[in-house]
C-alpha cells in the first residue's frame, strides 16, 4: 500500500526577529492611513508587539540610546574649545572710500569667535554687517578644528543719487549706500529729472525726499542708468560724470564734454566695450559723440566745422570707426587696448570735443547736451552712417 509523504513548507524569506519589524510596520502604516483613531490603535498595536517579542524591544532601546548619545556627543563638541574658532581669515573688502573696511572686518571677527567649525551661522555673520549697506552678501567656510574663512562680497558705490538738493552714494542695484560713500570721482544721476520723465508716460512721480541707507530706488529710468554705469569698465567709468535721459536715450557725458549714446541698458557690457574700441583710436579725436546704440556699429560724430583726425577736411557728419566688429571676442579685444595701453584715449577724446568749434559744454557742468542729429542708413557703405552733427543743446533734465 502506498504511502504518501507530504513535502515540507519552503522555510520564510523572514527570520523571527524580521517578522514582528513586518507586522509593526504594515500596522503603522495602515494606522497613519486612517486618521487621529488610526494611529491610536496603531501604537497599541505597535506596543503590543514589543511587549511580545524581547530582541525587537531591545534593539529598538538599544537603537533610541545610540542615537541620543551621538547627539549628546554633536552638542558638546560643538560648544567645546576642540572645534571653536580661532583662526578667521576675511576676504573680499576692498578701499572702496567710506567703506569703513576695518569696522567690517572687526564686527565679522566679533561675531566668529563665538562659533564652532561643526556650527557657522551664516545669519549671525550677516547680522553682524547689517548696519554696513556696502555688503551685500556673506559668505563663511569652515576648516576644522579652529579655522573660518569669511568671504564678503560688496556693492560699490557707482553715482551719487541727487535728490532735492540732497546727495547720496547708490550702488549698481539701486541699494542707497548713504552719503559717507560720497566721492567726487562718481558720476551724477538725477532723481527728479528721471521721475520726471517717466511722470509724462504716468507711471511714476518725482521722488521728494532722499531714501535712507539700506533702501532701494525703485524708479525704472533711474534703475536703468545705474545699471549702465555698473556695467563701465574702471577706466571709462572714472571718466563718466554724468548719466541722462535725452533725446538719443541714455546718454553719459564724459570728462571733456564727449557725450556716448547708449540707448537703453541693454547690451550695457558691449555698448561699453564699443566705446572704448572707439576712443583708443585716432580717428575719434576731437569728436563730439560717440553713438553706441549699435555696439556692432559705433559711430562718432563731430561738431560743424570741425576737421576730422586723417581726413584734412571740415567735417559735419558721423562715421562709423574702424570695420564692424562680428564677435564678442574682437569687442574684447578693443577693450584690452582702450584700457591697458590706451587708457588715457578717453580723455583725449574728450579734450578734442571740448576745443571743437561749435560743441556743446558737458551736461555734467552745465546740465546741456549734444542736440538733434538726423541719421540716415547707407546700404552702399556699410561703414560710414552719415547725418548732421549736433549744433543744437538738447536739455538733460
């Protein structure tokens, strides 16, 4: 007679101790997935299974109290002299005039001593530089045990900001630095000429009072002018004196009287880039403007009756100088030569357009710029862009 033998149940994928962390687990979670009542029974449920089974209640203390010495052991060792910071290593402060550097560096120093390598706070260094609206941005790197390193990115003044009489020094941004950032090498920009002329369009009125330190300008025309200066390389910005909006949009009146037509602030970078390609080169010299709306195509334009640098003749045109440049590389170039080996080109230039018979006195001393010009495009030559050199002021506002 046959005898049957039944075959044995396959062993589990799970060990004892694994089945209950299953069970505690799936009862969890279908607890959490039904509400405040849910998870009440679940904890029960979870206390149960740890009441009936002694290694997972075990490893589950013995898991708790590593956990809580290691933070114990983070805690004091933060707060211990074997990471607190000795060594402080500021960069990026620079003589910017009224800064009030050593002030910086002192209240950064202050403020990192009482720290740890395993605990910077980036908003207690940042507190610390508050009240200095020079700093716009701080950043801290620890190297343990004892080192920080303290990195301080600043915002320069770029103008003076006039306001009803009253001056203040206002960065790239906007950002009202106060007027012990004032210095006489900063070019002027005009709040209530700006507001002004974006009153007619109805979007803005003029500003009456000057904003405190800290705070922001926040009117458009007023924006876009500090945003081209910021844009200036150092050598041209030194030479600017004064920004405006005329006739020929963003205008900036050099030192000499030479005034540079941007347009708008976009392309600020190459637009300046232009103009110093233009004023490293002879053939600028004596003029009156230099129009760099078209970075690719800067033109510059003499005053009536003046003679052009090479030519012998009286001019009463604007050209183009030198062939049109194709790349941003070829633009760069330009820059390296106006502002390395040329860098007094600008001021020769401007010395040019203030000697030329018939140009109009800088906007920066007198508040008058360069007047009307009707161009005309020229399909045959490329190069030269004729029209009629300015004769009449315009107002800078």
């Amino acid at each position: 007679m046959a005898r049957s033998i039944a075959a044995p149940a396959p062993p589990s994928t799970l060990s004892g101790a694994a089945r209950p962390l299953k069970g505690l687990a799936q009862g969890l979670a279908h607890g959490l997935g039904r509400g405040a009542a849910g998870l009440a029974r679940a904890i029960a449920t979870a206390a149960r299974v740890l009441r009936a089974h002694r290694r997972l209640r075990i490893a589950l203390i013995a898991a708790v109290a590593i956990l809580a010495l290691a933070a114990a052991g983070w805690q004091l060792a933060r707060h211990t002299s074997l990471t607190a910071v000795e060594q402080v290593q500021v960069s990026g402060l620079t003589s910017v005039p009224g800064a009030n550097s050593g002030q910086i560096e002192t209240a950064l120093r202050g403020a990192a001593r009482g720290m740890s390598t395993l605990g910077v706070s980036q908003s207690a260094l940042r507190a610390a530089v508050a009240q200095y609206p020079i700093v716009r941005e701080v950043r801290a790197r620890a190297k343990f045990p004892h080192g920080l390193r303290i990195e301080v990115f600043e915002q320069p003044p770029v103008a003076v900001l006039v306001v009803g009489g009253a001056r203040t020094a206002v960065a790239a941004d906007g950002v009202v630095l106060g007027p012990s950032y004032l210095s006489s090498a900063l070019p002027q920009v005009n709040a209530a000429a700006a507001a002004a002329t974006t009153t007619v369009t109805g979007h803005a009125k003029p500003a009456a009072t000057l904003p405190a330190p800290g705070r922001s300008v926040t009117e458009g025309v007023l924006l876009d002018e500090l945003a081209l200066l910021g844009a200036a390389p150092g050598p041209l910005a030194r030479e600017a004196m004064h920004v405006y909006m005329g006739s020929k949009g963003l205008t900036v009146a050099l030192r000499g009287g030479l005034l540079a037509y941007f347009g708008d602030a976009t392309m600020a970078h190459a637009k300046w880039i232009s103009l110093a390609r233009v004023l490293a080169s002879p053939t600028s010299a004596g003029a009156a403007y230099v129009d760099v709306r078209l970075p690719e195509r800067p033109a510059a334009g003499w005053a009536p009756g003046t003679t052009r640098p090479g030519t012998g003749s009286v001019e009463a045109e604007s050209s183009s100088v030198g062939a049109d440049p194709n790349t941003a590389a070829e633009l760069a170039a330009g820059l390296d030569a106006a502002v390395s080996g040329n860098s007094s080109a600008s001021a020769s230039a401007g010395a040019g357009a203030s000697s030329s018979p018939g140009a109009s006195s800088s906007p920066g001393a007198s508040g008058q710029g360069s007047g009307e010009e009707a161009e005309s495009e020229s399909a045959a030559q490329p190069e030269v862009s004729a029209g009629v050199a300015p004769g009449q002021a315009e107002s800078t506002g």
